[in-house]
C-alpha cells in the first residue's frame, strides 16, 4: 500500500484559533504568515525523508486552516525543492474556476515536475461557494461538464471551440500540454455514489475523504461498476483513503496529544461565527447535494462525510490495524494521512515528531502489507 | 436582478413618487412613496431628498419611502440636539405612517441618522443599509458653503456625466441645513467611541455601501462598520464617490436589493449561469 501526507499548510498564529470565516485579513501577522510557510515545507520534507510516496495540497479559501488558496504555486516551489517527490493537488475547487485556465496551470506545473504531477478535480467545501460568486445549486452540472472539458483540453491534438451548457470558448489549444500523456493521473470525489459513477465512466482516481469505511464501500463498488460500464479495471492504487492520522511512541501520548489542542478540529471554523452567515453556508451544502432553492434540506439525507470523524490515532501498532481495518472494507492501494488537523489542533513540533515516527514504523509496515498496482499496471 | 436604467425616464423621476405627510409633533414630516413590497424607508443626505434611478429601481422591487427629515426643506429643526434624538423622531414617524417593521437605507448624514435608529430600536428593521454613512468619519473632508462648485462635484460624483447631473447646493438651503447637519454631526468626534460600543452589541442585518472614490468620507470608514458589527457586509462600488447612487445607480440598487431581500444569501448567486441547455 502507498502512503500519501495532504499537509493543509496551516497558520501557525494567533488568528488560527478565531472562530471565524472567512478570518479577516487583518488578523494575518506577516512573521507568523512566513514562518508558517516554512513549516509547510518543513513538513513536507519531513515525509519525503520518511518515505511518504506524495506529497500532496489543496485548494482552501479565506482560513487559517490552509495557506494554499492557491496550491499550484505551492506545488511548484515544493517540486523546486524535492526533485524527487511525487506531488498531488488534491485538489482543485473546479466549479470556482474557468476550467482551461485550471488546464493550462496543471500543463505547465506538469512539464514543470518533468511528470511527476497528479491532481484532483473536487466541487469545493459549501463555504467556498460564498468567495467567488458560484451558483451552488448548478455545482455538480457545471462540475461535471468542467471535468470533461478539461479532459478534453488535455486530449485534443488540434485547436477546438467547446459550446457547453455552463461553459462557452471557441477558440481552446493547451500549449503546453501535460508531460504525462494523455495527462497526468486525475482523482475526483468518491463521497457519493454518483461521484464515484463519474469517476469510474471517465478512467479517473477514486479519492474518498473521511468516510466510514463501511459506507465508502458502497461508493468503491459503484466506482468499479461504472469503470466496468467504461471498459476498464480499476486497481487498488486508482482507490485513495484520506483520513486525519496522528502517531505518536504510545496509545496513552497521543490520546494526551490530541486532547490538548482538540485534535482534530482545533480551534478554527471552516463556517462562520455569525449565525446567519453560517446558515448561508449550509444552503450552499444543501444546494450542492442536490437540495433546490427553498427546499429546507433533510439533514438525515446529508452525506456522511464530516471531516474528524473516525480519525485514527495512537500507537503505531494501533494506527496500523485501525488502518487495515478500513482497508479490509475498502480496498484501497493509497491511503492520505492528514496529521496536522484542522488548525491550532496540533503543534508543529509534534506534528514533525509523529511524521518521523511514521517513517520508521507504520510507512513501512504499510509498504509492506498489500503491494498497490503500479502506474504503468494500471495504465495497461 | 438587473434591469436596463434606460427604462427610467431620468426626467419624470420624482413622478414616480407619491407625496404624503405624517405629523409628529412639532414637524410634519413628509415622504414621498413609490413602489409594493416590503417597506423599504430611506433617509436622505445633507442634500435634502433626492429622487435616484437607484430608488425608482428598488421601488420595482420594494415599497420605497423617501422621509424628509425635520429640518430640511422649509422646517427648522431647533428641537433636536443629537442624532439619537432625530433617530427616535424618525422613528416615531414612521410608525405614525403604520409601518411596524421595515428595511431601512440611510445616505450620508441620513447614515449616520439610520445607524442611531438601529441602535435604539432593532426589533423595528429588517435590515439596514448605510451607504456612504456619516456616523465616523476619519479623515472625511466635509462639504462646506465656500467649496469650490468643480472640485465638490468631483467628490461627490466620479461619473458627472450620468443624469441626473451632480446639483450644486443651493445657498439658501444650505444657510438652513448645514447648521442642524454640523451640530448634530460636528459634535460627535470623527470616531465616536460610545456608538462604537453600542454598534458592537447591535445584531440589525447590515449593508455598508461606500464608492471606492468617494471624495467625501473615505471609503476606509466602511472597515469600522464592518469590523465592530456583529452582522455587517461591506461592499465598495468600483467608479463611484460619495453619491454612489447616482454615479453607478443600477449597480447599487442591484447588490442593496439582493441583500434587502435575500439577506446573507446574497453572497450566492442564484441566477442560473447555463448558457443553453
């Protein structure tokens, strides 16, 4: 199995415990923003030494919780960095964006990491809706036809127009284009079963984030039947686990640890403090799961994704078999750890203390337990 | 939503409106009324009332009530002292008119006259817009009778060639108005520390609206509003001074009206954005 770190890039300020979003930008402190920044990196270098096999970002708006509303950039410099690391996005807030703009950015960072690129194309969380002006109630159309045209950006050997339903460019050629061919590996949502369906019919990663393993089960079986519909078989490796993970040397310090700052969650917000901001927000969740306009949401229908939820923590030889646990009801060949939680939820200390212990017990152990297909096996 | 200003005839605007009168006591106070829907109350500038293609607009929208405050038009206004005292006043009168709860847009020194009545009676407001509000005004360089007739309109409008064209003051008015417009203003420090505190405790849903060139109250002042009120948005309106109105007018009526009738919502659009289907 690979073993994947998505590290936020959180702030490490005093405004990560406001319990607000969007967090006023007066709240940044520059030193605090730098340094924070480092620890970043720091982080990500630490992992690439503890043999994680990605190294991977994304897209997050106006939050402590994440430095990265613009995690190409970062990606690029991390390249510049380790350039021997795989890097993913995972990835963008694709509705948010114009999709040949997000086309274009992933060639080039592509021939910039000579190919060693992989992404994901993701709907945003609801409170993302409320940054850029995106109707959420179209988020899924506009998503879909987004994945496709990008797609299509990537495949399309000759200049080609594009007359969508949400999206109009007559004139469209992605020059560059990707190193990878025909591009690199794409990984879309699998926290619904009609997401999963998508990602299956188009040849695309399955990426599921915080899910019960016994209900991510259901959408990994929807994923493989519309892969099967597509005429291709998905391997274990195309199947990405994200999950909150926290090691430390015993049971006992990492229930200690991650009491003391409220691991995962923190103490940052990614809704609003103001009551009715927050209720905007959850309108927005509403309307990107099917919801329409002035229909008062079922919250029993609601997806069972909440983010914390069944996060692994502990000993090494505790994380380990919670972690094969999962995988006996998901079969899934890369698992993502994210350690530093939400925000203000762990130290930085800590957090490179439990990377390097992962590095020398549970990334190899994990390596060692079921060998995930290679690229070129899933290519073929 | 968004509707071609070309419809408005810039000429017939204040025929759009209907005159009425309220007394409250010593005053009568007169509005002029246009428009169905919640009531949308609104209170003038130092100007006095001034018909918009802004207001006609939300009056397609609302039912828009322009108020004339005590002291403008032919009534001195000796009797109040304070903006919290004309507050109450305009408060009562519009309860006189037998609208219990409504929307409420304060321009300039009606801003800061809208804010003081947000502060005293919150339950009556649905919600609250202060375009370019007087109430602080750090580093605000205030109109006087001796400014230059160029250099003042170029304050108030950055767009001078939008009708209805920037008006002068007019000098008789102004002997009367501005007298009442600094006492209640020019007693109250450019940052007002004790209304802060009140604005801090006061939950009224609030737009603030200021032109990005506003010649008058720099646009900076929208950042106290916004950073001590527990339930304000700011917007800046691109290519517009301190009659923002009147400079970019379907551009206001476009974000007031989707926040008077959508509230927080506004921040999403619901407007379908596919091109066919």
């Amino acid at each position: 199995m690979k073993v994947e770190i998505f590290t936020p890039v959180n702030y490490y300020g005093e405004a990560a415990s406001a319990p607000d979003w969007p967090l006023p930008p007066r709240l940044f402190d520059q030193e605090d923003g730098v340094s924070s920044i480092a620890r970043g990196f720091a982080q990500l270098e630490a992992a690439h030494r503890a043999g994680f096999d990605s190294l991977n970002l994304a897209e997050h708006h106006y939050s402590a919780a994440q430095m990265t509303p613009a995690p190409i950039i970062f990606a690029a410099a991390l390249g510049e960095r380790l350039p021997d690391a795989q890097i993913g996005v995972l990835g963008t807030d694709l509705p948010l964006h114009n999709p040949v703009n997000v086309a274009e950015q992933y060639a080039v960072l592509d021939n910039m990491l000579g190919g060693r690129l992989r992404f994901a194309l993701l709907r945003g969380t609801p409170n993302e809706y409320l940054t850029y002006g995106t109707n959420p109630w179209e988020s899924r159309e506009r998503f879909e036809e987004g994945v496709e045209l990008i797609v299509r950006c990537f495949t399309e050997p000759e200049p080609f127009g594009w007359e969508g339903k949400y999206y109009r460019f007559r004139n469209i050629a992605l020059f560059p284009s990707a190193v990878q061919q025909p591009h690199p590996r794409i990984t879309l949502s699998g926290n619904s079963v009609s997401s999963a369906r998508l990602a299956g019919r188009l040849g695309c990663d399955l990426g599921i984030s915080f899910m019960p393993p016994e209900v991510a089960s259901a959408t990994v079986a929807a994923y493989r039947e519309a892969a099967e519909e597509a005429g291709w078989q998905p391997t274990p490796d195309n199947i990405l686990f994200r999950q909150f993970v926290y090691v430390a040397e015993t049971d006992a310090e990492a229930a200690a640890d991650v009491a003391l700052q409220n691991w995962p969650q923190g103490g940052g917000l990614s809704s609003s403090g103001n009551p009715e901001v927050a209720a905007v927000i959850g309108t927005a969740g509403a309307a990107m799961a099917g919801v329409p306009r002035g229909v008062k949401p079922d919250m029993s229908k609601a997806p069972a994704m909440v983010p914390g939820m069944g996060s692994w923590s502990g000993s090494p030889t505790t994380v380990h078999s919670k972690i094969q646990e999962a995988h006996d009801l998901v079969d899934f060949g890369r698992v993502e750890f994210i350690i530093t939680g939400f925000v203000d939820a762990m130290s930085h200390e800590k957090v490179m203390r439990s990377i390097e212990l992962m590095g020398e017990t549970i990334v190899p152990a994990l390596h060692a337990d079921s060998p995930s297909a290679t690229d070129s096996e899933r290519n073929a | 939503m968004t509707t071609n200003a070309d419809d408005i005839d810039v000429t017939t605007l204040a025929d759009r409106f209907t005159p009425g009168s309220v007394v409250v006591d010593p005053f009568v106070v007169e509005y002029f009324a246009a428009g169905d829907g919640d009531p949308l109350v609104v209170l003038h500038g130092a100007g006095g009332p001034e018909f918009s293609i802004a207001l006609a607009r939300l009056a397609q929208r609302f039912r828009v009530v322009l108020l004339q405050i005590p002291g403008f038009g032919d009534q001195v206004n000796d009797v109040h002292q304070s903006l919290e005292e004309l507050a109450d006043a305009i408060a009562h009168a519009v309860a006189a008119m037998g609208i219990e709860r409504y929307h409420l847009l304060g321009t300039s020194f009606g801003g800061a006259v809208a804010a003081c009545l947000a502060i005293a009676h919150p339950d009556r407001l649905l919600s609250l817009v202060l375009d370019a509000p007087a109430l602080f005004r750090v580093d605000a360089v205030p109109p006087a009778p001796d400014s230059d007739p160029s250099e003042l309109a170029a304050r108030f409008r950055a767009n001078p060639d939008r009708e209805p064209r920037f008006s002068q003051p007019v000098p008789t008015a102004n002997a009367q108005q501005w007298p009442f417009v600094e006492k209640l203003l020019s007693s109250r420090a450019e940052y007002d520390t004790g209304i802060a505190e009140k604005l801090q405790n006061c939950s009224v849903r609030t737009l603030v609206v200021f032109g990005d060139r506003d010649g008058i109250i720099p646009p900076s002042n929208g950042r106290i509003y916004r950073r001590i009120m527990p339930n304000c948005a700011l917007i800046y309106l691109y290519g517009a001074a301190h009659a923002a109105q009147f400079d970019r007018p379907e551009a206001f009526s476009d974000v007031v009206g989707d926040f008077l009738e959508r509230g927080w919502e506004f921040l999403i659009p619901h407007e379908s954005t596919m091109i066919n289907p």
